[in-house]
C-alpha cells in the first residue's frame, strides 16, 4: 500500500472513532509492528539509496502525522468519555450517610413499649410547670425541707397555679392526670425534667424520666415490685439483679428507690446504681384530687432514661447525650 493510501485511510477510519477501545486498535493498525507503514520501512533497504532517503523522509512524515493525528483523537476521546460517564444514568448512585435515633430515643421507645404489654397507656404533660402541680400538690409545701431535693429552674412569670417553674420531675403529671381521670388506670408518662444542679457522669441539668401511676382498688407494693422486676427484665435481661431500698418521697408512703447493680467501667467491680424512685401513692393525694381516699390504692415511680441507657448501652458519661457529638452518636 502506498503512502498516500495509508494517508487517506487512517483519517477516514478515525474520524469515525469515539471510544479508546477503537482507537487502540486504530493504532496497533496504523502505527503498530505489523502495520502496513512498519512493512514500508522494513521494505526500504531494498530500494535503492537515492530512492530509499526520498521515500524514507516521506514515511517520516507521515509516521509524524499518524502520531499526532492519534494524540488529537486520543484527547478528544477521553474529553467525550469524561463526558459519558458524568451523566451515565444508569451508573450507581453515591450512597446518602444513612442517619439512625438517638440512643435515648431509642431507649425511650423501648421502656414505653415494656409498659405497654404490661397495659400502660402513655400520657404526656408540660415542661413548663406550676409550683403547685410541682411541689403542692404532691405535698411538698414551700416551708418544707423536701423542696430542697430539687435545685429549680424558676420562670419569672406567675400562673394562676403559683409560679412557673421547669418542672424537676414527671410526677406533677399523676396530678394532672387524676384530676381529669377516674380509676382504675395505669399510665406511663416519659419527659424532658430540669435541675438547676452541678453536673457530673451521673447528673445533668435537663434528663429523661417515666412517671408510672397505677390505681385501683386493690393495689399494694407487691404489684408494684413485680411489674418493675419484669419490665427491668426485659429491658436488661432475665439475669439483672435489682435491689428495693426504703426511702422518702412526701408523696408516697412507704417510699423505696430501686437499684441495679452494674459493673463499674473503671474498676470491673459490681455496683449499685439507682434508676429509679417509687412507692405507694399517699392518700392525700386522693384527696387532693377529688378521689375516695378509701376506695382505691396505687403505686408510682420516676425512672431515669438516661441511667437505663447508661447502663444498657455502656455509656460512661450521661452529658454524652446533649454534647451532639457526632463521634458519640455514630455509635449506636
Ligand atoms: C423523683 O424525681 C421522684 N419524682 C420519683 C418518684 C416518682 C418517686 C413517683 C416516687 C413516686 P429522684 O429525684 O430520685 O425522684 O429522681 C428519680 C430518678 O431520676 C433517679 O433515680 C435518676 O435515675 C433520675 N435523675 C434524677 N436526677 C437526675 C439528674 N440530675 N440527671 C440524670 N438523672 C437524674
């Protein structure tokens, strides 16, 4: 074949190219070892020196022209193909972060859920609350010593029910709830509760609790101590120890607090962390609210969300929670 055949030949096949694929197999056929222009080369030493130099530097010339006709081609080609590929539709898709709850979310689901098969509705109440469904009505007058158990969060503003406050804990809800409602029932009542207290790896200025209420006629501690012991078991698991310890809350009588013991992060050894405080609710209250103090008894309890998820999810620190650190949250 001669030059200008070969000429004519590689632009007209190029020019039809759009993908590397093709124009590999371009080069290999014009400029590659066994192309036809290699054979011309090959075949110059049997011309004669005259002939050889003159056909020589046209062959020169058009292996320089080859090669630049495939660097152009070859750029233009990556250049479409760049091009392809950002709008390959049928390319996978870069994969959105997937976001998840937060663990006190789902803690918070997981304790309604335990009282839910256990026939607890849930109910809900104000975080802005009164000093008298706060501290009053649960028997807590301004005189006595056991207002001091809860540092408050005072509003300037004033309600009808005396001053405002961020309630300190979910049990001002019983009230609420008693006063529009008659037995028998059985509530739960999670929420947002403030203290105006110092925090450390146990306390934090705002936390979770779940109010529990349950009255009827015949209620006592028994009732109460076998609901927690299941709903703790399966929140843990059959083999948590649990430990009820008496203690004083003005709106109960007798009051306890229930412990789980844990292990401690630092020195391995077994302890008891309190989740939670209880006790039968104190006839007063029934009166309070319009009840037949001598028709019906009930229990009540405030458990600590973020203690439950501390310890179900071995959280070391509870101001984990609301630091929004992403490191944290990841996790779970
Ligand atoms: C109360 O708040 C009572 N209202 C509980 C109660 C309800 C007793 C019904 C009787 C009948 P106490 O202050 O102990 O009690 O708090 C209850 C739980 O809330 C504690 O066991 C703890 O788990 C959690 N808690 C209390 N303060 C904090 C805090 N600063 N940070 C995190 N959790 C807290």
């Amino acid at each position: 074949m001669d030059l200008v055949k070969i000429k004519a030949q590689a632009k007209k096949e190029i020019s039809v190219i759009n993908n590397s694929r093709d124009l590999e197999r371009w080069r290999v056929k014009f400029l590659g070892r066994k192309s036809a222009l290699s054979l011309f080369f090959a075949n110059l030493k049997n011309l004669s020196l005259i002939e050889r130099r003159e056909q020589g530097a046209k062959a020169n010339k058009l292996r320089e022209f080859l090669e630049e006709l495939y660097r152009d081609n070859k750029e233009r080609i990556a250049q479409q193909e760049k091009e392809i590929e950002s709008w390959d539709i049928s390319r996978p898709g870069t994969k959105a972060p997937t976001s998840h709850l937060h663990p006190l979310t789902l803690t918070l689901r997981e304790i309604t859920q335990v009282f839910s098969r256990l026939g607890f509705a849930i109910v809900e109440g104000p975080e802005i609350e009164s000093e008298y469904y706060n501290f009053d009505a649960l028997r807590i007058p301004p005189s006595h010593p056991a207002r001091d158990m809860w540092d408050t969060l005072w509003l300037k503003s004033v309600s009808k029910k005396g001053r405002l406050l961020l309630r300190t804990h979910t049990s001002p809800v019983q009230i609420r709830y008693m006063e529009k409602h008659q037995p028998p029932f059985r509530i739960i009542v999670p929420g947002r509760c403030f203290r105006h207290e110092a925090t450390d790896v146990s306390h934090d200025i705002q936390f979770h609790q779940v109010e529990g209420l349950m009255v009827d006629e015949e209620v006592s501690l028994a009732n109460f101590k076998d609901i927690i012991e299941t709903a703790i078991r399966g929140l843990f698991s059959q083999k948590v120890k649990i430990r009820f310890r008496p203690s004083y809350f003005p709106f109960v009588s007798p009051g306890v607090e229930v412990d789980i013991k844990i292990r401690n992060k630092k020195s391995g050894a077994q302890e008891w962390m309190e989740i939670m405080g209880a006790g039968m609710v104190h006839p007063d209250l029934f009166e309070t609210v319009g009840y037949n103090k001598n028709l019906w008894q009930g229990f009540a309890f405030g458990v600590g969300v973020e203690r439950i998820a501390m310890i179900k999810y071995n959280i070391p620190d509870i101001r984990l929670f609301f630091s929004s650190d992403i490191r944290f949250l990841k996790q779970f």
